[in-house]
C-alpha cells in the first residue's frame, strides 16, 4: 500500500512539473533569464512594449547581440492581468485594439535619440496589430531620417499588416524595414542568430 502511494505520488509530481514546464515554454520564449546588454554607442536602440514579459526577452537578446541600447514604452497605466484577458472583450486590451483612435498614454517618451540611426521597435500582436501604444510612441517621437525594423512575438499569428500600418504614423524620411515575428518557443541562440540578419539586410 505505502509503495503505491509512493509510486502515485512520484507519479503526480512528475506530471505537475512536466505541465509546469509546457506552460512556461508554450506561452513564451525558451529563455530563463535576460542576458546582460552592454551597449556600443553603436548607432542601434531597441526599443520594445512588453506587458506580459515575452517582447522584453526577445528584445533583450536581440540588444545584447547588437550591442544596442534599450528603451522601454512604459504605460502610465500599467496593464494588470485582466487588462491582458484577450478572452473578455470587454478588457483594456481589447478595447483598445478595437479602436482607432486609442493613444493610451506613455509614462515618458525618449528624450533625444539623435545618436540613434537605426531602431529595432519590438510588440507584441494584439488583435493581429500592434498595441495601440506603439501608435503614440511613433506619433509623438521624433524618428526622422531613421531606419525601423519592427518584430514582434504572437501565440500564432505572424506579423501580417502590423508592421506596415505603422508606416504612416512617421514621415517619409523613416526607412522602415520588414518586420520580423520571433516565433513562440524560439531559444536564445535563435534570436541571436536572427539579429545578425536584421541588421545586414
Ligand atoms: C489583447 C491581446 C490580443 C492578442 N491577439 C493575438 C493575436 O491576434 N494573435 C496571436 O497570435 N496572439 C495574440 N495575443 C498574444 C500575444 O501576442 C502574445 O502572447 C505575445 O507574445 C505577448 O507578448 P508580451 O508577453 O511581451 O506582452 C494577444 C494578446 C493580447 C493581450
């Protein structure tokens, strides 16, 4: 008897650690911990939105391989957990997502980015688009004469018309790249890999 419920115990235990190990890897990036940036003065900034963590990850490795800088959009409201319910459409998220005029309101915008030729602009899909957000940060920062690669991290959809319906939010001095999805589930190596590529293409 104390043999089987060792044997049910052990049994669970690996079950509850394997379920824990999925949903870490199958709703974000194979990566345990941000790498150290340590930034060139080389021209590139990363700048990202990141509510749930993922695009942070993802940005981080692509900054720490281009020896690029880092800025993040902060929300002046921060989104909590139900904000990000994409299942309730009635949640912050998708209330925005859904319209066209939402500017939600950044906690502070880049002051000078003059010593910045090339921006790597990473988010998250929503709604197959990118964050309402991203709109005010590229309305209200002075881009001009800049290249934009955008990426973006998504459950599923790749980066479809996200990355060009912000080209018109810029004037037509800003070179903007074709966008990247990093897929769910890439690994670190991946995304180093793939930051080479941006940046020679
Ligand atoms: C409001 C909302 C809408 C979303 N819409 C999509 C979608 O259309 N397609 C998709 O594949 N993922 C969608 N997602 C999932 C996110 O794109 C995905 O989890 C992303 O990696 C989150 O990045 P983050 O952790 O940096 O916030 C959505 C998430 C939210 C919160």
């Amino acid at each position: 008897m104390k043999k089987g419920l060792a044997i049910l115990l052990i049994l669970l235990l690996v079950c509850s650690g394997s379920l824990a190990e999925d949903a870490v890897t199958s709703a974000t990036l194979k990566i345990d911990m941000l790498p150290a940036v340590e930034a060139a003065d080389n021209g590139i900034l990363v700048v990202y939105f990141s509510p749930g963590d993922t695009v942070r990850a993802a940005a981080y490795i692509l900054a720490a391989a281009l020896s690029a800088d880092l800025f993040e959009i902060v929300p002046e409201e921060p989104y909590t957990t139900d904000d990000l319910n994409y299942y309730d459409r009635n949640a912050r998220s998708m209330v925005e997502t859904g319209d066209s005029t939402a500017r939600p309101a950044i906690a502070e915008l880049p002051e000078d980015l003059s010593r910045y030729d090339t921006i790597l602009l990473g988010y998250p899909i929503w709604g197959g688009q990118a964050p309402k957000i991203l709109y005010t940060f590229l309305e209200n920062t002075d881009l001009s004469g800049k290249t934009i690669i955008p990426f973006c991290t998504s459950n599923s959809s790749g980066i479809g018309s996200s990355d060009t319906n912000l080209h018109a939010l810029t004037d037509d001095s800003v070179l903007w790249q074709k966008g990247t999805r990093i897929k769910k589930g890439s690994t670190a190596e991946e995304i180093t890999l793939l930051a080479q590529t941006l940046i020679t293409e």
